[in-house]
C-alpha cells in the first residue's frame, strides 16, 4: 500500500480510502465488518464516514456506518 503525509500532521494515510455508504442500509454488519477486515489487511488506514450516511439517510438508521 501506498500511503502519503496527511498535511503538516505527521501522519500517514493510505492512498486508497474504504467508503462505508453502504454500512448500516445496504450491506449487514457483518459484511461491514468483512469489508473493513479486508481493507485493514490490505494496508488500508483511511476510512471515510459522513454523518449523512448510510444513504438514503433515514432516521432510524443515523450513526450507524460510526458505530
């Protein structure tokens, strides 16, 4: 895995990033936790959550790609 310098921080952040905007509606949780397994082994150490997903965004279903 490549990996880059996140600004001025000092860290280091893959160059490939998992997206979750299928966690929590589209995939289960244990597919989730598949995936993630996966891209940990892969070197992956970058991972983007938003706040509006799982999409589409439905009440029951806020925070559910954090937790």
């Amino acid at each position: 895995m490549k990996y880059t310098s996140l600004g001025r921080t000092g860290m280091e952040v893959s160059a490939i990033c998992l997206g979750t905007m299928t966690f929590g509606q589209q995939n289960t949780e244990a597919q989730a936790h598949r995936q993630l397994d996966m891209a940990i082994d892969a070197g992956v150490n970058f991972i983007d959550l938003a706040e509006m997903y799982p999409f589409p965004s439905v009440p029951e279903k806020f925070g559910d790609s954090e937790r």
